[in-house]
C-alpha cells in the first residue's frame, strides 16, 4: 500500500497476488488477488490511515500495523478472509486466520488454497526456468514508464521483452529497483 509517497508492506500478514485465483466449492476459481486488492482499497480509499514504521523489507518497504479509524487494517485483512497470518515473521494475526478458516471465509472456503509465499515460489521455478540466464523479472517499458514485472504479475505472460529499445531481464526485485523499475499498481 503506498500513502503519501511512502510504500507499505503490511506487517504480520500476506494476501493473494493480483493475478492469483482460488478455488471453488464446486471446483471452479474465483479471482482472489483481485478480491484482496479491493478489500484493502475498500478499507483505505477516502479514510485517514495511520501506520506504524517497524523498519524496512529488503525492497525499501516500510512494515507497518496500519490503522483506521483505530481499526486494525492487517487484521481486519485476515479476518475477512483477504489475507494468512504470515506466520513467517510473525503470530500476531493467527488467531484472526484460524477463525476464518473454521468458518470457510475468504480463501478459506475451500482447505486447497495455495498459500500466496507458495504461490510465489511456484512462478518463480516457472519463470527461471524460461527466461534468459535464469533472471526472470521482466523490465517492460511502456507509456507508465519503467515497470517491471514478477512472475506472478497479472501482466506477466503479455509482457514481452525487447532489448533493443532498453527493455531488460532482472534477477530479482531489488535489483530492478535499483535500476529505477517500479513494481506494478494493483489497485486504483
């Protein structure tokens, strides 16, 4: 989430990826990233948000709890079902996710649902595996400027590289960050 020119990474949780879908009762798949991403806008767009600063990612992140109206933001993410305790790097919101799964909310409506760290994994092997020297983020050049974009970007598979007019293979994020790429935005 960026507010104010300053780019969040939610602390204690980890949502669906933009392009990521989850399954179905019946077996068919919903788009959860998409339903994350506007469950988190929902929450924000028009409101006064508050976050904390519990240091930087490796991607110059601020991990934040943010808040607002003195609600919870990464909490209420989990609880609705938008998001896992990333119990990775923290138990804070375990609790919140255990309840939803129990009562089949969000990406818990189903038990088959690819955690998004896996999720990650998965495209990243995919996207080594075909890209030039193993580096598989893509550095597009486009009307918005120097995006690149991860294996599991919504984008991804459209997004075709030409060298000649600058465009470029990145090993991983920080390194395209460096360059002066930007990551995608999701939302509005």
């Amino acid at each position: 989430m960026e507010l104010n020119g300053i780019v969040y990474r939610l602390h204690g949780i980890d949502a669906p990826e933009a392009g990521q879908k989850c399954s179905k009762p019946n077996g068919k798949s919903w788009d959860c990233g998409k339903a994350a991403t506007s469950a988190l806008q929902e929450l924000v767009l028009g409101q006064t948000v508050d976050c904390d600063d519990r240091g930087q990612d490796g991607y110059g992140r601020t991990i934040a709890v943010c808040k607002v109206g003195g609600e919870d933001i990464n909490a209420m993410m989990v609880a609705s079902g938008h998001a896992w305790a990333f119990r990775k790097y923290s138990n804070d919101y375990v609790d919140l996710e255990d309840r939803a799964r129990q009562n089949n909310i969000g990406v818990w409506i189903t038990d088959k649902e690819t955690a998004p760290w896996d999720y990650r994994t998965e495209l990243w092997k995919l996207g080594q595996q075909e890209a030039p020297d193993g580096c598989p983020i893509k550095g597009n050049i486009s009307e918005n400027g120097q995006i690149y974009h991860t294996p599991w970007s919504p984008w991804y598979k459209k997004t075709k590289i030409n060298v000649k007019q600058g465009e470029r293979w990145f090993c991983d994020e920080a390194q395209a960050l460096k360059a002066g790429w930007r990551a995608p935005y999701w939302g509005r």
